[in-house]
C-alpha cells in the first residue's frame, strides 16, 4: 500500500514568511515577527484554502481529481476536521472550482481556542471511476483504524492534555487510510502538504498568513483568518 510523502517546495518557517509577491507565488523573505500569541479577544479560527491550481494532473488530457483536507486540534469533540472534494474532467494548467471565498479546512469549537492545529491537504489522481465525495467520508469514519484513533484523540481532548502522543501523526494516520480506501498509489498524487500551528510560536498560524505551497504538479494559496 502507498504511503502518502509530503512533496511540496515551499512550507511556512520560523525563518520565512511568504507572501505573494506574483501571480506565480514567487517567495519572499521578510524579517520575522514576534510572537505575541493568539489575543486573547479571538474567539474564531479559521485556515481557509483559497486557491488550488493544477500544472500537470499527472493524466493523459484530462483527469478526475480527489481534494481532501484533514485537521485535527486538541479542543474540538469531533476529534477530525474532514473536507474531500471532487473534480472531474480536470484538465492541465487550470483551477480548481472551490468558490469565491474558498474552502474552509479548520474551524475552531465555538468559544474554544486550540493550543496547535495539525492538519493536511492532498490532492491526488483518480485511476478508478471517481466516487461520490460522501461515500469515501462514510466509509473513512466506518474504518476500525479511524475509530481507533478517534477514540484515543476524544480522551486525550476529555482529559485536556494537548501534548498527549496520540495528537502526533493523527492527520497522516487519515491520509494514509483515505489514500488506501481510495487505492492510492504513488503516480496519482499530485500534491501532500503538511502543516502545523502553535499557539505561542506560530500565533495558530496568522503571522505566515497567507502562505503557499508548490510543486511541479500544483500550485495552492492558504490563509488563516481570526476574530
């Protein structure tokens, strides 16, 4: 079975902040900011997607394609934050349709402010019919592994421990058994970037903001938005 790998060129630092300074998402070094952490009258988080744009679909002509965004934190009772989406007939060098103001891949409980968000977007390849977006989500929340896992992350949320090890390589846990429900394998991914926010060093990710991330098969545009 495939193993999902992160392949993306450039990724959010404490050295680096990236902004768009062209149309190609060229990055730009500027001097790092202080963390002061999250204020304290924030009360919504929110990590949006804004734009995906496929170079190559890695097909022949055009090619249906799975987006699927997973987020996990150590606050919310619905221990996975889960978006798959799809897209058929995609052909290279175009944008994917995920509307004016994007995709939202992480939204915090009402009232509750995370101590890290960990989270992952994949996009891939289908080589199989595509599968209706509900069904895949159906059966990844059916999967005893999933219910495993889920089941560890809702103690550790109940008991409040935010650095319980269960938290550390969740979101790869759920790529890894939506790429085998999907029959994933290494030709069909297209792009895997993995993400991770603090509190206190990242301000849960608002000073990279917005960030984003290309290899030679894609292109995307994240931001995160607080209030």
């Amino acid at each position: 079975m495939y193993k999902p790998t992160p392949d993306v060129k450039f990724m959010p630092s404490p050295e680096y902040v990236f902004r768009r300074v062209t149309k190609d998402m060229e990055p730009k070094r500027i001097e790092r900011p202080i963390s002061k952490g999250v204020p304290t009258t924030v009360t919504d988080v929110e990590i949006r997607l804004k734009e995906v744009f496929i170079i190559d679909n890695r097909d022949v002509g055009k090619g249906d394609i799975y987006l699927t965004c997973v987020a996990v934190d150590n606050v919310n009772p619905e221990p996975f934050k889960l978006e798959v989406k799809t897209f058929e007939s995609v052909p290279k060098k175009s944008n994917l349709t995920i509307g004016p103001a994007g995709l939202a891949i992480y939204r915090n409980p009402e009232g509750k402010i995370p101590r890290f968000i960990d989270f992952r977007i994949m996009i891939m390849e289908s080589d199989q019919e595509l599968r209706d977006a509900g069904s895949v989500i159906s059966e990844v929340r059916e999967d005893q592994e999933y219910k495993d896992v889920v089941k560890e992350i809702s103690t550790a949320v109940a008991a409040s421990n935010p650095f319980a090890a269960v938290f550390v390589g969740a979101a790869d846990i759920l790529i890894g058994i939506i790429a085998r429900i999907l029959k994933m394998n290494q030709d069909d991914q297209i792009m895997l970037l993995p993400g991770y926010f603090n509190d206190k060093f990242d301000d849960l990710g608002l000073k990279y903001s917005p960030f984003p991330a290309e290899n030679q098969y894609a292109k995307i545009m994240c931001e995160v938005l607080a209030g």
